[in-house]
C-alpha cells in the first residue's frame, strides 16, 4: 500500500510526463521537403544542406530526385531540420567525363565525381553566398527553390 506522500510523488511524476512529454527528447524539429528548378526545369541528384543558425548545431540535408523533389535528413530518415533560422547551399554537377586512371580506387573515384561541371549557379554551393534562407517550423514545412541565373 503507497502511503499519502508516495502517492503524491507518483502524481506529481505523471502529470510531469504528461505535461512535458516523457517519449520526445532531442531538440525540436520540423519535416521538410520541397522542389529545386533552375530555369523552370527540375534539377535532378542536387545536394540540398540546411545550415541552423545555431552554433555546434547538425545541419539537415537532402538529394533531389528526377523531378527535382527532395526530403532533408538530419538524423533519421526523413526527420527534417532543427526548427529555427537556416541558410541553404545547393549543389548541382553534371557526372565527371573525363578520363579515369587505370586502378583509380574509390577515394579517387569519388574525388573525380566532385569534378563534374556545375548544372547550376556556383554561388548557390555555398550557404554564405547563395542568398538562400529557411524558416523551419514545428510540423511540415514546403521550401521550393526556383533557382535562377540572376544575382
């Protein structure tokens, strides 16, 4: 039998789980996803990366798919960005055609593929000077990013 003040500790315990939410831990987040064009056009296996403004914070991040749609990823699959203020890199290249050396190992193979001509912009690689920003929300969020030649 739970004496008065055991009961009351147990109490004050549930209504903290209930009021606080004992099976949600990690800092909020918000499902993201959306579509990149650059002339109108869908940009197909861009790298999207979602940069918090939070310093020490994971950045979210996400490839295109042939229509151009994407879902960022920041731990888990498809678990979105950290809510608050980011700035957005995008990353477009066009397969490495030029010729590989006999032996080429994997590291080599995949420094050949960062190679690729730019289907896009180069400013929109890097977040400092792509001019890209997004305001992640509790719940769904739908960020298009109809890219363009102009600064």
């Amino acid at each position: 039998m739970l004496h008065r003040t055991q009961r009351l500790g147990l109490c004050f315990l549930l209504s903290a789980c209930v009021l606080l939410g004992c099976g949600e831990s990690g800092p909020p987040m918000g499902r993201v996803s959306g579509r990149v064009t650059y002339k109108d056009q869908p940009v197909p296996k861009a790298t999207i990366s979602f940069i918090p403004q939070v310093e020490g914070a994971r950045p979210a991040i996400g490839i295109t798919d042939e229509a151009g749609n994407y879902q960022l990823t920041t731990t888990n699959p498809h678990d979105g960005a950290l809510v608050g203020e980011h700035l957005v890199a995008i990353v477009a290249k066009a397969p490495y055609d030029g010729p590989i050396p006999p032996g080429a190992g994997a590291a080599m193979l995949e420094e050949l593929e960062s190679q690729g001509k730019p289907l896009i912009p180069e400013r929109y690689f890097s977040s400092a000077t792509s001019g890209l920003t997004a305001s992640v929300k509790a719940g769904s969020n739908t960020f298009d990013f109809p890219l363009t030649d102009a600064p």
